[in-house]
C-alpha cells in the first residue's frame, strides 16, 4: 500500500506537466524590400513538441494584406510537423513598411494564440510596372472563328484562331467568366459562334458586329496583321444581331501582349494572345505593327511579358518612350503562376 502510494506521488508531476507544446521554427519572415505588386509566400513550419496532441481549435486568421491556406492537418501528434503557408499581396502597400500577422489558435495551454508575421518595405512600383492581377482585370479573349488559311492571310492584331467547327471543344480551356470577342469575315459565322457559347455558359461571348469587312471600312488597316500577299479588302455583307457588339467596344480598350521569351519558351505555354517577340527586334515589329497616332476613341494598352521580368520590364520602358501605353508585368510570368496558376496559359499548335 506503501509502495502503490509512493509512486502515485512519483507519476502525478508527469501527469500535471503532459500537454501538448506548439513551436514555430520562425515565427516572423523578413522578406526584405520588394516592389509593389509582387506576391510573397513563405511556409511557416509548426511542431507539437508536447506529450499530448495538439489541436488547431480554428482555422488561422490573417491580417487584410495576407491569405494563408488551410491547415492539412487539424491535429498534430507528439513530434509531428505541418507547414502554413502565408501569401503576402504587395499590391497597395508601395511605400510602406508592412507587418502581415498570423494569429494560430491551439490547445496549447500555455500558448493558445501564437502570432506569425511576414515583415518587409514595399518600393512603389515604376509607371510602366503594373502587378499581375492588373492584367488578369483587362484581359480578353479575341478569337478568329475562320478557318486556319483565311486566318494565316490577315487577322486582328492578339487573335487565337479557333475554327468555328473545334470551338466547342476547344473553349473548355477557358474559364467561363472570361470576355469573349468573336470575329469572322462579315459577322454571320461569329454571331452562330456567340450563341452557341452563351447556351454553354460563356455570359460574356459576343461577336464583332459586321466582322472583318465593317472594321476595315471604319478603321482601315489598324491592328490587321497580313500574311505574305499582303493587305487586301475583305468582301461580305456585314451581319449583326442578338450577341454582336460594337467594333468600338473593342477599340476603347485594345490589348496587345508582346511575349518577349524564346521561341521554345512561347511554344512551350504563353498566354492566349500573346505574340512572340525578340527584344531586339522590337523596335521594328513597332514600324510595322503599330501607328504612332491612334483615332479618336480607341485605347491601346500594351503588355510585354516574359518568365521573371527581366527583359519585359525593360522593353514596356522603351515603348513607353515611343510614345505608347506600355506595361510589364512585375515578376513575370512566375508572378502570374503564383496568382492564377495556368489560367489563359496554353501552348503553342
């Protein structure tokens, strides 16, 4: 009895002391001086160093400039690890020194709330650099529902060509909330194109009223690419209906991509659109693509892209010295990844 007694008083310090104990590796990431725009992540590491489980008791909660992602574990056993990621959007804060906290919530006795934090200076970002999700806000998709030859003879400056017979199919690799402008030769074939995708959940499909031949005679030559016979006058009686817009309702906001990678980058998975680019070539594909004067009413937003910024931040420089409205994505394409993973991405054929 003696002995029973004596070592209950042995095993209760240990039964007092057994809890579970959260450890954060590091609990506040410094990710130094970045500019405006770009996107940090980091994985915080959290471990239960105690005797007993401990239990996320709710789901963590961030500052407004941060998101974290859901804890894939809800219960960590004694020794086991999990990793928080955190993703810091610079957007807004240029100029500023930031504090993104983390508040983590367990049954750690002791510590029930730990605080995590991303910290850094924000450098407000140059006029020609523009974050992605800037992009991403104006994009469209222009697409030529002709066939692959009358395409290859002369099509709208960023045009995909999607024929008319693969576009059911093919469009599924498109969000559904996407804008949608659709082209043909004077209309009818664009107009059967748009009401076909509305009935497939495509809102926000509409096709050019009147087609290649009213633009031509409104707008002359501008933004038609022609292939090797060059420029000819597109014949038809332009059609308009139901799902038709006005040319002008792309003209006040025309965007050109200029993807200023390799060729086997670009083949590999570009943005929908895009055009390829080398960068010392840019400043003739300018004599030979773009007026140095736009008509009254049409808007002309230029975006040049590459993988990390490098050598797209440098050309939107110097067209915008020319005289255009031209930006580059901060970050590059990797930026873009990180925001929207492989959203309007696709490869080349």
């Amino acid at each position: 009895m003696r002995y029973a007694f004596a070592m209950f008083l042995l095993i209760m310090p240990a039964l007092a002391t057994a809890a579970p104990k959260i450890v954060v590796d590091q609990a506040v990431y410094d990710f130094g001086e970045i500019k405006e725009g770009l996107i940090v992540t980091h994985a915080f590491v959290i471990r239960n160093e105690g005797t007993d489980p401990l239990v996320f008791t709710r789901r963590p909660y961030s500052s407004c400039g941060c998101t974290v992602a859901a804890l894939p574990k809800e219960v960590l056993l004694p020794g086991e690890s999990v990793e928080l990621s955190a993703t810091f959007d610079s957007t807004g804060f240029g100029g500023r020194y930031v504090r993104e906290e983390i508040r983590v919530y367990t049954n750690d006795p002791e510590n029930p709330v730990v605080i995590l934090a991303l910290v850094g200076f924000v450098r407000p970002a140059e006029p020609h650099e523009r974050s992605a999700w800037s992009l991403q806000y104006s994009l469209y998709l222009l697409v030529d529902v002709r066939s692959p030859e009358e395409y290859a003879r002369a099509h709208l400056l960023g045009a995909i060509n999607i024929p008319f017979p693969e576009l059911s199919q093919r469009i599924s690799a498109f969000p559904p909330q996407v804008l949608i402008f659709l082209y043909d030769n004077a209309g009818e074939i664009a107009l059967q194109a748009a009401a076909m995708l509305e009935q497939k959940g495509y809102r926000f499909a509409r096709a050019l009223k009147g087609g290649l031949v009213e633009w031509q005679s409104r707008y002359g030559n501008l933004f038609i690419e022609f292939g090797e016979e060059g420029p000819f006058t597109f014949r038809g009686e332009p059609r308009s209906g139901q799902h038709a817009v006005d040319p002008q309702g792309l003209l006040s906001r025309y965007v050109i991509m200029l993807d200023v990678r390799s060729p086997e980058e670009f083949a590999a998975g570009h943005l929908a659109g895009a055009i390829n680019v080398d960068p010392g070539a840019l400043p003739r594909w300018v004599v030979d693509h773009l007026p140095r004067s736009l008509p009254q009413g049409v808007k002309l937003s230029i975006w040049c892209v590459d993988e990390d910024g490098t050598k797209s931040c440098p050309a939107a420089k110097y067209l915008r010295s020319q005289g255009y409205d031209a930006r580059c994505i901060l970050g590059g394409l990797s930026q873009w990844r990180k925001r929207y993973g492989d959203l309007l991405i696709v490869p080349s054929g």
